[in-house]
C-alpha cells in the first residue's frame, strides 16, 4: 500500500507541475524526452511498453489516476489550481522549449514539443495562451509593406503618364546585336515644342539674292552678278501671287532679285516698295513654289525671357534654313540707324532684343515665338569683338501696317513739313551765337537748311536757319527726334501741329499743316 501511496503522489507531482504531454493525434506516436534539469524532479520514467501505444491512451484525466482513481492527497479542484499556478510560474522563468526530433513510421517528422496544460478539461484547456499582441504587429507590418508597395506603384504611374502626355515626346533606344549577330539600327524620334513651332512656319523663309552689274571675267562684258543675300519670309498669298517682306538694306541697289525656297527651287522676285527708315521692303512673286504661308503673332505681348527661335540663311545659301535659339532679351529698345550712309545716326529704331544667333544673311528672316508666329523681322545685331550675342528684330506690330502700305501703295505715306535739317550740336558754338543767334543756354534743336517750295513748312512760314525746339509740345533736341515725333503712329498728313523756333534770337510760334513726305524731305 505504501508503493501505490507513492505512486499516486508521483502522479500528483507531475499534473502540478504541468508536465503532463498534450494529446496528439491518433496518427502520431509519442515518445517521451530525456528529462532534464528541473523537469526530471518533476517526472518519472514511464514503462517501455508505452513507446507503441497511441498518446491519448496513456494521458489521464486531471485529478484522476490512471486506474481512474481520484488523488489521495489533493481534490480536482487543488489539482486544477496547482496546475495553473505551474504555467504561470513555468512560461516565466523557463526558456522556450524547441521542437525534438522524433521518428515515425520510418519517416522523419518534427514532434512539436508537449506545450504546459491549460486548467479545465475542455477542448481548448490544452492550447497554449495566444499571444494577440504578435498577429496584430504582424498585420501591421505587412499592411503597412502593402501601403509602401501601392504608394510606390502609384508614382512610377505618375511618371510614365507625365512622360506619354508631355509636349515633348522622346523615343530613344540603343543599338542592339540579334542572336545572329546582326546589328539593328533603330530609329530615334524626337520632337520638342520647337520642333512643332519649325514645322509651323520654317518653309515660310526663304533666301533672297540681290544681282547688281557687274563685269563678266570671260568676255569683259556687263553681267549681273550676286552682290549679296539675306532672307525673307512669305506672309501672303493671293490671285496666283504671293508676297515676302524682307530689309530694304537686303534689296538695296538691286538691278535683279531672286528668291530660293527651302526645297532649293529659284524664282525671280519684284521689287514692290521699300521703306528706308524702318528698314523693310515687300516683294512679289509667283506662288508656283510657294507651300507655307507664315502666320504674324502679336509682339506688344512678348514678355522678357520667353523663348525667341530665328530663322534664315546666315552667310548665303549655303546655311540656308539655318536655326537658332534664345530667349527675348529686352523689349522697346531704342537703336540709332545710319540710313544714308553718312556715319550720323539719323534715326532711331525700336527693336526687340534676342540672344538667338543672328549672323549676316539673317537679315529679313523670321524671329519666331514658341507657337511658330513671327513675332519680328531680324534686322541687325551689334557686332564688336567684346559683344556677344545682341540681336535685334523690328517688332512684327511695327511690321504689318508700314507692309500694308507698302503692297497697296509701293510706299509708305507720312506727314511732312517739307525741309531738309541740321542738328544744332554739329554746329560749331560761335556760328551757333553769330548765325543762329540762340540765346544762352539753348545749344540743342533741329536746324532749317533748307524749305521746299510749296510745302507745308513754306506755307507756315519757316525759313531757313530757323531752329525748331518744340513740336506738338514736345521738346526737339535734334532732327532725330523730329522724325520721331512726325513719324508717330498717332500723326496723321493734313493734321494741324504747333511749332515752336528760335528765328534771330527770338522765340516764335507757328501752325503747320502736314503733308505727305517725299522720300528726302521731312
């Protein structure tokens, strides 16, 4: 009886401490570890016969021997409550247990270690405690890898839509070698918001080649030969003609011109009219050859820094359809003109300014905005050797009424006093006292060389070696400045003007009637 006592307490002590094995499915076998440390205190060794017999036949109901009778020493409910107390105190201080080995039925299988029995003889009392806290943080990392994966998708699609959807469209690829070791040569496109402005107008600029007399080297006689080449831009088409405006320094002394279109093809061009002071001249030709017609924008709206493209045939013909590209430099610019050749600016011109390369045989070619309009008509640049990249173009808006005239009438009409001038400030200082007779203080003005008979100047009463300094109340410091007043865009011919001058010394005051101008006169 003392044996079975012992026993019993062996049992005890075994449930209590929590060492009891989990029931394992039918399919499997038991075989129980080598105990170790401070689980050998609390188990003993079990008969040999237990190897082959399936698990849930050896496992004992708690608080009851495996005879099926209750503990000697503790009730169920003691029973439960040691065993709960051995989990707490067991997952506390213990480390985790890692599967061991074990073999069945000649395969070999990892046996997951016997996890410590839950109190309470339900189908979950054998589970161990589910720790919430490791799933949630588990979800939480792979929603949050899911997030940074759609995140990521979403810019790469953002990227590839701005790139199909960009105004400039780029296809590029390398040359690559075929499996037979052929080499496949792919064809590269390009096109920019440049490209689609050139294709808007480039065919428009033509060459213009202006034929002076010449003497032919093989037989010494009188021949027309190239003295020069600018450019030209096609703006009009109308009843089998068509019309180009180009510089009138560009057709100056002409006895032929010739134009040559971009598909190298000539025609020879009339001279319609020309107008000196702000440098353009239109010309007629068949429109045989003529497959784009340029359209004008509107240059009062041109900004600083927005992008300028010039177009021509810099150096002749050889560079013709020539491009560059800048930007607008400066607007409303003011430059002095030599319009007859005497070294004295006797104008001034307002131009745009541009960076775009403009070299000569530019000139007359097209200053285009980023849409292809022709926003001005190239005309000169300021050419020293410290100078970079200074250009300029007459504004298109100054352009199209002086051209307009020009088609109708072969010249452009302004008002006139007609009188030649001098400006004061050439005029050596003891003339201007003993002459003029200006008082102190009045070194400026334009003087009066000469009156044309019948004029408007004659008819006011001007004579020669009067100084005018004052003209529809503004201040006249020379001749230049007289042509700007007179030639301003809300001066008409037959508007009345005040006229103020200096005449022996005294100021005096007339009223002149404008006339139109002669090519000479003012």
């Amino acid at each position: 009886m003392d044996e079975k006592k012992k026993d019993l307490e062996t049992h005890k002590d075994e449930l209590a401490s929590g060492a009891s094995p989990e029931k394992l499915p039918e399919s499997q076998s038991y075989e129980k570890p080598e105990p170790t440390g401070d689980a050998a205190v609390h188990t003993s060794p079990e008969p040999q016969v237990a190897r082959d017999i399936p698990v849930e036949a050896v496992h004992s109901a708690e608080g009851v021997t495996p005879e099926g009778e209750p503990f000697a020493t503790a009730t169920k409910e003691e029973a439960e409550a040691s065993s709960t107390h051995a989990f707490f105190d067991a997952s506390a201080s213990e480390p985790e247990v890692k599967p061991t080995p074990a073999s069945s039925g000649g395969g070999n299988n990892m046996v997951p270690p016997v996890p410590p029995t839950r109190a309470g003889g339900g189908g979950n009392g054998s589970e161990p405690p589910k720790k919430e806290g490791k799933k949630k943080t588990m979800l939480a990392v792979f929603l949050t890898g899911l997030l940074g994966v759609l995140i990521g998708a979403l810019i790469v699609l953002g990227f590839s839509w701005g790139a199909l959807h960009d105004d400039n469209t780029n296809t590029t690829s390398n040359t690559t070698s075929t499996g037979s070791g052929e080499t496949k040569k792919v064809t590269v496109e390009n096109t920019t918001s440049t490209t689609k402005a050139l294709e808007k107008v480039q065919d428009a600029v033509v060459s213009v080649l202006n034929y002076q007399a010449g003497t032919s080297i093989s037989t010494d006689a009188s021949a027309e030969e190239e003295a020069s080449s600018g450019s030209g831009v096609v703006y009009k088409k109308a009843n089998g003609k068509a019309y180009i405006v180009t510089n009138n320094h560009v057709v100056e002394g002409a006895n032929k011109l010739e134009v040559k279109f971009s598909n190298g093809k000539k025609t020879e061009a009339k001279l319609v009219g020309t107008d000196k002071w702000n440098d353009l001249a239109v010309l007629e030709i068949s429109d045989k050859n003529v497959t784009k017609i340029a359209e004008f924008g509107n240059s009062d709206s041109l900004k600083v820094g927005e992008t300028a493209i010039a177009i021509g045939s810099p150096l002749g013909t050889e560079f013709a359809g020539t491009v560059t590209e800048g930007i607008i430099s400066g607007l409303n610019r003011t430059v002095p003109v030599d319009t007859n050749g005497d070294g004295t600016s006797d104008w001034e011109a307002e131009v745009i300014q541009t960076d775009a390369a403009i070299n000569p045989g530019n000139s007359g070619g097209a200053l285009v905005n980023i849409e292809g309009q022709v926003i001005g008509i190239n005309s000169m640049k300021i050419s020293t050797e410290n100078v970079e990249g200074i250009g300029f173009a007459i504004p298109i808006n100054t352009v199209e009424p002086i051209i307009e005239q020009l088609e109708k009438n072969g010249e452009v009409e302004r008002p006139s006093l007609g009188v030649t001038l001098r400006d004061v400030d050439t005029i050596p200082e003891v003339q201007q006292q003993q002459v003029l007779k200006l008082p102190d203080g009045v070194d400026y003005g334009a003087m009066v060389q000469q009156v044309v008979s019948g004029s408007a100047a004659d008819k006011a009463g001007l004579k020669e070696y009067d100084v005018i300094v004052e003209m529809n109340g503004k201040k006249v410091t020379n001749s230049m400045t007289l042509r700007q007043i007179l030639y301003s865009n809300d001066v008409k011919v037959g508007d009345k003007m005040e006229v103020k001058y200096y005449r022996d010394g005294k100021k005096e005051t007339t009223t002149v009637t404008l006339t139109a101008a002669s090519s000479t006169n003012q």
